[in-house]
C-alpha cells in the first residue's frame, strides 16, 4: 500500500471578452454570487478581504452536506487570483482557487477546487463528473454576466 496521499482537484477553465479588472470586481462582489455561482450565499462579508478574513457561505448543492460554513481567505490579489480554504478539519477540506490571466484582451477565468482529508478521494472521485459540470457552469454564467454587461 502506497503512502502517497491523492488530494483529488476540479478544474474549469472559460475564457472570457471582460479584462480580468471587470471579471476581478464581479468575482469580488460576494453579495453577486447567486447570479453566477448560485451554490454559495455569503453571510455577512466583511467589508476589508485580507488574506487571513473568515468568510461564512451557506452552501447548497442539494446533497445532505448542505449548511453554513467557513472559509479562510489564503490569497487576495486582485485582479489575478483568490484563494480560499474551508470544510471540516481532517475530513474533507477543499482549497477553493480562481485565477484570472490576461489573454486575447480578455481574460482566462480558472476556477478549482483541491480537497484533502479522510473522505476526498472517495467524495471527490464519486461526484467528479458532476463537480466538474458545475464548476464549468459557473464560469459560462459568469461569462454571459459579464459578457452581456448586466
């Protein structure tokens, strides 16, 4: 038996015609979520997000795991990228990622997700495709938000 431990990722990639400052200040708009990634309510948000801020999200994916949860912001650098971390400590964490690079005068639009713990392998690898559909949805509405100028 291997030592190695699998931390399972999901990876959407859109590339979209808004420069990464636009798609930045809607990806930043935590209030917006529900019009592009309607799993995640945001409660609360603190008006100041600094690496190290507590975000709580009700998360509703329709699964038995649906409540209020943390997230810790790892990384806050606008406009390329925001990371944050949260889930139940040794069970299932997932380090949640959205990068933006300049490109063609827009910008790509990368959304994913690496989860670690005792259950990632077997939750992640079980749902993966559905996951994947999802986090790829979320980067097309994304783009028609912003691409339609609402």
């Amino acid at each position: 038996m291997s030592n190695v431990r699998h931390s399972p990722v999901v990876t959407a990639v859109t590339d979209i015609a808004s420069p990464p400052e636009d798609v930045w200040r809607e990806l930043t708009d935590f209030a917006g979520y529900a019009q592009w990634h309607p799993p995640l309510r945001f409660v609360g948000v603190p008006t100041v997000i600094l690496p190290g801020t507590r975000l709580r999200a009700q998360v509703s994916l329709g699964t038995g795991n649906d409540e209020e949860y943390g997230f810790t912001v790892l990384h806050y650098e606008a406009p390329r990228r925001l990371t944050w971390e949260g889930g139940i400590p040794d069970v299932l964490i997932g380090r949640h990622s959205f990068v933006l690079e300049p490109r063609d005068g827009g910008t790509r639009f990368t959304e994913s997700e690496e989860f670690t713990g005792t259950a990632a392998v077997e939750t992640v690898e079980t749902a993966r495709s559905r996951m994947e559909e999802d986090y790829a949805s979320y980067g097309r509405a994304l783009k028609r938000r912003l691409e339609s100028g609402l």
